[in-house]
C-alpha cells in the first residue's frame, strides 16, 4: 500500500515539473537561436578603460581601438605610440590609461562660403527659386563625401537599446559588390573581430572610420588608398546567419547613425 502510494506522489509531481521544464528548454533554445546574430562587440560598449590587450598576429591599432570602442588617435596617444602607429605581436596595449586628442591631428569642419555677387550672376540669382536645384546622390560631412556601400534595402537599423546595432544592415545576395562609402585608407582586413566574419575598416581621416562586415570576399589589402564607390569586398555571411553587410560609421571611436551621413533614399 505505501509502495503505491509512493508511486502515486512520484508521478504526480514528476507530472507537475515537467510543463516547467518544457519551457524553460524552450527559451533557451529560443535565446541560442536569436543570440547567432548579436555583435560580439556589445561586451566592449561603452567603452573600455580597464586591463591590457596583448598583440596577437593580425590586429592592429584600429581593430584593438574599434574593439574596445577607443579611438585610435587617442589609445595610441595613452600608449606613447606615434602615426602610423606600429605594432609587434605580443607587445601589451595598455585599456587603463585615458590619451588625449591633440588640436593639431584634427581636421578642422569644412564651411561653404557664400559665392561674391557680380555682374555676371546678377540675372542667375534674379531666377533664384525658377530652377530647380540638381539632386546629388552623396552627402558632405567634414569633407567626406558619403555613398551607400551597397544597392540592398535596409533590414536592422542603428540601435543603442535593447538589441544593440553599431551601424546597419543591408540585405544582399552572396558575391554582390560591397563598395567603399568613401574615399580613404584602408586600415583592416581581416577576420580577428568576433561576430564581424571577414571585416574591412577604412580611416576617412581622423576623426571618421568606416568598417564593412560579414563578407564573403575581401578584395583589398591594409594600407591601400581607396577611392569612394571602389569595389572593395563581395557580400556575404560570414559571422552571421544570412547574407547580408554590416555598416558601421565610427566618429573619434563613436559608433553613430549611418542614415544620418548617407544620402537619403527609399529603405
């Protein structure tokens, strides 16, 4: 008899656990599927100011500076390490020590003047508001001369809450052209920035870097002059769950909206 009552208690509760237990494998199946396509960077945002970073083969100053969400002027300048900013595999990088941004290394905002009025553009500015002005397809923002990277609609947006996105997404098909949003230098091309897959950042100048992520082809090499609209990688999914690029504009190690520097267009 107590044998069988035994038996009754066990399968009673082995009953009422069991729902319990359903969904809690459930939402952490759910949690793996959705966590593939975070950004491994969010674990260095806001930025990090705390241990060291040893060399490894690959990196260099402005993929540590863009991990560590640092500036790369700015780290450089805390570790005494002058332009162009060479590093050894192994050599230590200290995160704990705060650089400065020296006056001289920045480039100043770039104004427009207003065109002098002479006899010849008297009748011009008389028509001024008839004509209608040319719609250009590039932005200007401190002299750089912005384009999209890449012709796809836009499928995850900039986002400093719930789901962090540095930059956006722009959907794509695999081997279709990823282009240089501006013209510059290029300072990485790699695959050493978890949760980016084969990564390109390109130094505009310096205060702007640029970077391109999850391709499947890099088809330029660090130190290379670039110029706005070149061919620079195909795109991809590597680090990620589907064919897509990543878009990211860092201002001074900032990562910023890239809809507020790129042309407007249909999303």
């Amino acid at each position: 008899m107590n044998r069988l009552l035994l038996s009754k208690k066990y399968t009673v509760h082995k009953l009422s656990t069991a729902p319990g237990l359903i969904i809690l494998v459930v939402l952490l199946l759910l949690w793996g599927c959705n966590s593939t396509d975070i950004y491994q960077d969010q674990n260095f945002n806001p930025p990090v100011y705390f241990g060291t970073h040893v060399v490894r083969k690959g990196d260099s100053m402005y993929s540590i500076a863009w991990r560590y969400g640092r500036d790369y002027v700015e780290l450089a300048n805390a570790n005494g390490i002058a332009a162009p900013y060479v590093i050894q595999v192994g050599q230590k990088i200290r995160l704990d020590l705060k650089g400065s941004l020296e006056k001289s290394e920045l480039k100043p905002e770039v104004t427009k003047r207003k065109p002098k009025l002479t006899k010849n553009n008297k009748q011009t500015n008389a028509n001024k508001g008839k004509i209608k002005p040319k719609v250009t397809s590039k932005k200007v923002d401190s002299g750089i001369v912005w384009q999209w990277p890449h012709v796809g609609p836009v499928i995850a947006r900039y986002s400093v809450a719930g789901n962090v996105n540095k930059g956006i997404d722009i959907a794509g098909k695999p081997g279709e052209p990823v282009l240089s949003a501006a013209a510059g230098e290029v300072v990485y091309a790699g695959s050493g920035l978890l949760g980016y897959g084969k990564l390109i950042i390109i130094n505009h100048n310096d205060q702007y870097l640029s970077a391109y992520a999850h391709n499947r082809r890099i088809l330029v090499k660090e130190g290379q002059k670039i110029r706005a609209g070149a061919k620079i990688a195909e795109l991809g999914s590597t680090g990620t769950n589907r064919p897509k690029l990543h878009f990211e504009i860092r201002k001074k190690g900032n990562p910023v909206d890239p809809l507020r520097y790129l042309p407007a267009r249909n999303l």
